[in-house]
C-alpha cells in the first residue's frame, strides 16, 4: 500500500512560516521605531514651553492609551482571523488543498490529513503543525460541476477528514466570481469572460482559478496552496510539448514549487508535493483506503491531446520517467542560464502582454532571441515552433511598422525600436463623453475598467467633454497662448505626425487617450500637453503603463 512521506513538504512550509514571520517582526518594529521616534519628537516640540511634570503625566497618559489601542486592534485582529479560519491555531501553519473531488486532489487531502495526525502524534514533523484547509472552485462548465462540489462537501465533512472546505463558482461565459461558502448560485451564463478569449477556455479556467483560491489563501493567512499534479502529469506535459513543437527551453515540466502573482503585487506560494508520485500508487491508496472520489468526462474525450497521449502511453509511462527526468533537468539548467543572458531586453511585461527591445533583441544570438521570444509568448498562450518562425519573418522584414496575428487573439507588433506581443482586446476603442460638473473619470486600460483616473480642474471640471481613442484624420487646431500668440503643435496639426515624431510604437498609438473640448484636441497623453488647459489635466495611473 502507498505511503507518501510528507515531512520535506512539512520542513519546506516550516522555513517559508519563519522567513513570513520574520519579515513581519522587521516591518512591526521599523513601525514602532519610527512611531516612537515621530511620538518622541513631536512631545519635544509640544512641550518646549510645558512644565516637566506636564510632559510626564501626558507622556504617562499617551502610553497607556497606546497600549490600549495596541491590545485591543491584536484582539480585534485576532477576533477577526478566528472567524475567517474557526479551524486555525495560534503557531500554527495553515495551507489550503485544492480540491476538485477527483482522485488525486481526493488522494492529496486523504493521505496529508492522515500523515499530519501520525507526525504530530508521533512528535516527528519538527515541532511543525499544519493547519489544513481545502478549496474546491467550481467553473459551471461542465452539466456534473453540482456533482463534484456536493461530493467536496461530503469529502470534507466525513469524520476521517473533518476538513473546513472553502467553495468559489466561477462564472466563465458570465466573466465574475463569487465567494458562497458551501454553496452558491450559478447565475447567468450569458456574456464569455474575456480571458477565455486570450487563453482559452482552458487556460482563463486555471488562471482565474488561481487567482481565486490565492486570494482566498491570503484571507485566511495560508503559508502555500497544495496542488496534486503527479508523476504522470509532468512526463504527460513534456509529451505534450514535444508533440505541439516545442523547444528544449520551454521542457522544464510542472515545477515543484512556483510564486503565482496576484492583484494588488502579492504573490501566493504554489506547491506540488506528489510530482514523484505515480498515478498508479494514487489509486492503489485509494481502493485500500476504500476512499471514493468523482470521475472527469471530459477526460475520456479524445480530441484533447493531453487525454490521447494519456490513454496510448499510460502502459509504459513509468518506463519514461528517468529520460523525462533528464531532460526536463537539462531544460531548467538550460532556462536558468538564458534568462541571465536576456533579461536586459525586457522592456515591460503584465498578463496581457510584453514589450522588448528591439535593437536589444537584434544583437542576440540565434538561440537567445528565440528563448526570449518563445519564453514570453508562453506566459499569454501555447506556443509551438511555428509561432516563433513566423516572428522571425517577422524580425527579418525592416520595411517600417508590421505586425502579425498569433492564437487566442493575440497580435505582434514590430515598431521603431519595440517588439511587441499584446491581446487585441486590450486595445478596442473607446468614446467617453464627460458630462459638465464631472471633475473625474476612469478610462480603461490593460484589461482594467478603471485603468487611467484623469483628474479635471477649472473650468474643465464644468465643461462636457470626450476622451477617447485616436481618429483617422485627428488634427490639433491652433490654439492661443498664455502671451497671446497663436500656436500650432506640429505644421499642419497632424496627430499621425505628432506620433511620428515621438517615436510611437502601433501598440502605444491605439493605446494614447484624447481629450476633446468644443474647441477641438486640448490634450494628447504623454504627447500634446502644450495648450494652456493641460496644466488643469491630472492623471493617475492605476495599471501600469509601459512608457
């Protein structure tokens, strides 16, 4: 019968706990010294002309006020993570299962529940206690979705587990997502999420599951998230890329641990802890345990290549492991190495996007260029090998801007000194119209409703206005300066000039937003700022913008 030994995976979330705790223990006491330095100054000025016993008594007094205020923010704090997590210890580490209902996610939470009981019992996990929570999403997907969350909840409620279980639906053809605890309405399957469009139904389902269950983590204070891709899973990725073209650079299978980056700068750590457990040892678990779990039909389909290689090769899949293995060590050593010799060349990079540089790109050897094309285009979508040669055409033809289209519906943009890659949905134009007495307005941005916050003042504010994407033909009349002269931007008022002239790539040229008076163009982001009303103009970037 199968045993996994979970104590590297114990000792590994014992040493990320104490490099968190550590990290918040600096910043507590950078903030108490630099409170203390600030409260101790500020006495000083205060109390110049203050007797000393004043200064004493109020010092006494502030004290014990700080002191109250302290005690009662840790209790209201501790209060409040007691009721996210009613399952969580002090001292405890806490990591969330994913869990989908089918056997190796139903094998991971069985077999590490029942390992953590016997470690903790017989005192052998290092002092360490793991806290363990599980999340099932739910995509809506699939007509058994119901199924496989009933069966989580009975999973986790049944008395060898006893597991607090966390459920999320995601709406993929409805683009929003939900916390419901246990249960949770479906809602309406109307409009496709529009990640589906740049990765797939496929791929927007495991990023936004990603991001939901990593921000679920942060809630309750999670060390890592435990995911259960095995044995068979990564030499089933290797194959895989083989048979769609991949390279040597991109073989480096599923990684043991990785940092997914989720809004707001944070990052979640994500741990695979049975890449060398086969699928046949999983099962053999499961039938001696007598432990039921629930059955994917989309994985008998065989118009999915992952599920064909799975059914021709699954006989003698153990026999590839030790060249799969070898090969997927060589591809990391491989990457680790490129990545140091082409990190200069990015520009700028998010999820729905990259930017290089192109004299950058150009002075590369053969192999570098193509691993750092290759590895970026990656990150936005399956690449194969004729995705990169239909870029290099690309690179080789210096006659001015060009672009091609790539999968998903992403696009590649060749421009004055950028190499571009960029979803086209991130670029659509737009028409605002700002009504009178409005001083504020979002524009979107990078895939953010509210990416740009333009700030108006003035008469502006009180003005209607438009802000939108640029026009064939837009033109900047002449406008009058503050001296009284009239001044124009550039010859005939050209906006396609005024883009030449700063050197705008295609990309960053759909992407400029306009504002429109009565008068005419009063403002080009980061190109036509000279009229005398852009000093009433205040913008605020809240996605990141690559110039």
């Amino acid at each position: 019968m199968t045993t996994i030994n979970f104590q590297n995976l114990f000792r590994v979330l014992s040493k990320h706990n104490t490099q968190r705790n550590e990290t918040r223990n600096e910043t507590h006491n950078e903030t108490h010294n630099e409170t203390h330095n600030e409260t101790r100054n500020e006495t000083r000025n205060e109390t110049r002309n203050e007797t000393r016993n004043e200064t004493r008594n109020e010092t006494r007094n502030e004290t014990r006020n700080e002191t109250r205020n302290e005690t009662r923010n840790e209790t209201r704090n501790e209060t409040r993570n007691e009721t996210h997590n009613p399952n969580e210890r002090k001292g405890k580490i806490t990591v969330v299962v994913a869990l989908s209902g089918g056997k190796d996610s139903t094998f991971l939470l069985h077999a590490l529940v029942a390992a953590n009981r016997q470690y903790v019992a017989d005192g052998v996990a290092d002092g360490v206690a793991i806290n363990i929570l599980a999340c099932h999403v739910n995509h809506n997907l699939r007509q058994t979705s119901n199924r496989d969350e009933l069966f989580c909840v009975e999973l986790c409620q049944h008395p060898n587990i006893n597991v607090p279980l966390h459920v999320i639906h995601l709406n993929m053809r409805h683009g929003d997502h939900g916390d419901h605890g246990d249960h949770g309405n479906h809602g309406d399957h109307g409009n496709t999420h529009p990640l589906v469009a740049q990765l797939g139904v496929e791929g927007a389902a495991r990023t936004l599951r990603y991001n939901a269950m990593g921000a679920y983590a942060k809630q309750v204070g999670a060390t890592a998230i435990l995911t259960a891709h095995t044995q068979n899973d990564n030499v089933e990725t290797l194959l895989l890329d083989m048979l769609t073209g991949a390279s040597l650079t991109t073989m480096g299978g599923v990684r043991s641990e990785l940092e997914w980056h989720l809004e707001g700068g944070t990052t979640i750590t994500i741990h695979r802890p049975l890449l060398n457990t086969t699928t046949d040892e999983v099962l053999d678990y499961l039938h001696h345990h007598g432990v039921q779990f629930v059955h994917d039909e989309t994985n008998d389909d065989l118009a999915y290549k992952r599920n064909l290689i799975r059914k021709t090769l699954a006989p003698i899949i153990h026999e590839l492991v030790p060249a799969v293995k070898r090969l997927q060590k060589e591809s990391t050593d491989l990457n680790v190495y490129l990545q140091q010799q082409t990190q200069h060349v990015i520009k700028y990079t998010d999820h729905g996007r990259f930017i290089l540089h192109n004299q950058y790109l150009k002075a590369l050897r053969f192999v570098e260029r193509r691993y750092i094309i290759m590895a970026q285009m990656s990150k936005l979508f399956r690449v194969e090998a004729r995705h990169f040669d239909e870029v290099q055409r690309l690179l080789d033809n210096t006659q001015g801007s060009r672009g091609i289209h790539l999968p998903k519906g992403f696009r590649c943009e060749v421009s004055y000194n950028t190499f571009a890659v960029y979803h086209e949905s991130l670029l659509q134009p737009y028409t605002i119209t700002k009504k009178s007495g409005v001083g504020q307005i979002c524009i979107p941005r990078g895939g953010s409703d509210c990416g740009v916050e333009i700030l108006l003042d003035g008469e502006l504010a009180e003005q209607q206005l438009t802000i939108r994407t640029r026009q064939q033909g837009d033109r900047v009349t002449s406008y009058t300066k503050p001296d009284g002269k009239t001044a124009r931007p550039h010859k005939n008022g050209s906006v396609k000039e005024l883009f030449i002239a700063k050197k705008l790539n295609t990309m960053e040229r759909k992407q400029v937003f306009i504002i429109e008076s009565h008068e005419g163009i009063i403002y080009i982001e980061n190109v036509f700022t000279n009229h005398p009303h852009s000093n009433l103009i205040h913008v605020q970037y809240k996605h990141p913008t690559p110039w």
